[in-house]
C-alpha cells in the first residue's frame, strides 16, 4: 500500500513541490533562492536560481513599496493636522472671545434662528449658574452643621460631667447629714 508508487500520487507529488515553496526575504546583493520542503522526507531543499525560474514565474509579482513618496505623504498629512489645529484654535479662541463679550453685555441670546425644538431644549434646561450657587450654600451649611453638632455634644459631655460631679457632692452632703 505504498502510495508513491501510484500515478496519482506522483501526480499530487508535482502539486505539493510548489505549495511547498517557501518564499525568503533576502538583500538584493544575495543571489534570490526559495527553499523547497520536501514532506517526505522532512528535508529542506534550496533551488539555484535557474531552477526557481519555474518557481518565481507562477508566484504574482508583488508591487514595489515606495517609502519616500510614503514618507512624504505622512509630511503633509502631519503639516496639514497641525494647520487644522491652529484653525480650530484661533476660532475657539475668537467664540469664546464673542461669548465673553455677550455675557459682559448682558444681551440674552436670539432665539428666533432656531427650530422649535430647539427653542424648547434650549429653554427647559435648568439653570445650572443657580444649582452650583445652591450646591455651594448647601455644602457651606452642611459644615456649618457638622461644626455645630460636635461643639453640641462637646457641651453636652462637659454638661453632663459637671452634672454627675455635683450629683456626687450633693450625695455625699446628704449622706454626711444623714449620719450627723
């Protein structure tokens, strides 16, 4: 039952030779090779260039890279992201200036360009100026109380201290008359 002796199998021996190529990055001043595994046996075989010109002709030409034109593109794109951002910058910069202006002046702004929709968000939005306002009374009173409730049971702890010495005094009073 040796099949390498039937034609198919020397038939699939022929396909295997080229799937077997292994294909190995070299420097152009070394002569190109491809290695050949040779299932069969396990071993590893390297072709001479005359007898890899089957080989390199049936494997698809592969595009040159063009690291300088690659190069030169990612230049740009990066001049370009920084022109982006100082534009976006100088307009920040120019709205906030107008936003700061408008706020000085004191002009509310004009609803009538927006939709109606947005005339609606707009004004059902809560006025948070006024909740960090009150968040800060509220957190300023909260300490306030909390100040207020230790100095309380500070008093409390003399008051009953003082009161439990003169309970004691007045125990010991009684019971020194008593005796008498």
């Amino acid at each position: 039952m040796d099949n390498f002796s039937s034609p198919e199998a020397s038939h699939s021996e022929k396909l295997l030779k080229h799937e077997n190529a292994v294909h190995k990055r070299r420097s152009s001043i070394f002569q190109s090779r491809i290695t050949v595994f040779d299932e069969c046996e396990g071993n590893e075989k390297s072709l001479e260039n005359h007898d890899t010109n089957k080989y390199v002709s049936k494997t698809p030409e592969v595009e040159g890279f063009n690291l300088e034109l690659y190069i030169r593109n990612l230049k740009e794109e990066r001049k370009e992201w920084i022109e982006t951002l100082r534009q976006r910058k100088a307009e920040r910069k120019s709205l906030k200036k107008q936003k700061l202006r408008l706020e000085n002046q004191g002009k509310s702004v004009d609803l009538i360009t927006l939709s109606d929709s947005e005339k609606a968000f707009v004004t059902s939005r809560p006025d948070y100026q006024s909740i960090c306002k009150s968040n800060k009374r509220l957190t300023e009173m909260a300490l306030k109380v909390s100040i207020l409730h230790h100095m309380v049971y500070k008093l409390n702890q003399r008051f009953i201290l003082r009161m439990e010495k003169k309970l004691c005094r007045v125990t010991k009073k009684v019971i020194e008359t008593s005796e008498s």
